[in-house]
C-alpha cells in the first residue's frame, strides 16, 4: 500500500490513492463510517479521512481529492467532489480496476482559489507501505 498520507493540523489522517490498483486498496481498508472523497468525473483518486473528522478535515480531504484529479490538471477550474460514506461504496464484477459505484452521496464544489492555495502552501505528505 503506497498511499498518499496527509496529517492534518488536528492530527487527522487522510489518506490517498495513486493509481486504479491503489484506489482499490485504498477502499479495501476504509470502514463503513469513515468519510471517503472521490471527483464526480472520472480519474481522480480515493480519498479517505481515518476516524471522526474534525473541524476543516472535510474541506482539506475535498481539496486534496481535487487536487490530485484528472479534472484538476486538464482544466485548472473548480472541481466537483462527490463524498459518501465507506457503506455506501459497491463494486460489481463488471467494473474495471479502480471503479466503483457509490449508493449515497453529497456533492462539494471545491473552489480554484483554494486548491491553489493547498498547492501555495505545500501541504507536506508522507508515503505509507
């Protein structure tokens, strides 16, 4: 598992996929309450915040999503982020790796001002193994 770690001010992990053999090792490990984050377009990768989110952990787990999309590097716009819970993620034998279907989800227009800001402040990350 080679992931992108994040460590938030509130010491909150985040964690990110790199690739469609990441994203489905990324959702293997995500329980059934924790927030998970993913681009409403296709080509982006699974984001998900370990345990209970504190304050400004949803937005920072959203910005990261976009970040890291291929909607974000092709358009440098605002990017539409859906988020859902790890329940409500399913994955039929039909899908192709790295693809999944979500039951329930919320939709967050993550801004460009502050997706350039993350990258502005360069938001240190670790590597997990």
């Amino acid at each position: 598992m080679n992931f992108r770690k994040f460590i938030t001010s509130n010491e909150t992990e985040i964690l990110a996929g790199r690739s469609a053999q990441n994203n489905e090792e990324i959702v293997e490990q995500i329980e059934k309450d924790e927030e998970v984050f993913h681009t409403e377009k296709p080509g982006s990768p699974f984001v998900n915040i370990k345990g209970i989110p504190k304050r400004g952990d949803l937005k920072l787990a959203a910005t990261i999503c976009a970040r890291h999309s291929q909607d974000w590097r092709d358009n440098k716009k605002d990017v539409s982020i859906h988020r859902f819970k790890g329940k409500d993620i399913y994955k039929h034998k039909s899908m192709k790796l790295g693809t999944f279907g979500v039951q329930k989800k919320k939709i967050i227009k993550v801004k460009k001002a502050d997706i350039l800001k993350f990258i502005e402040n360069g938001t240190s990350t670790t590597t997990t193994r």
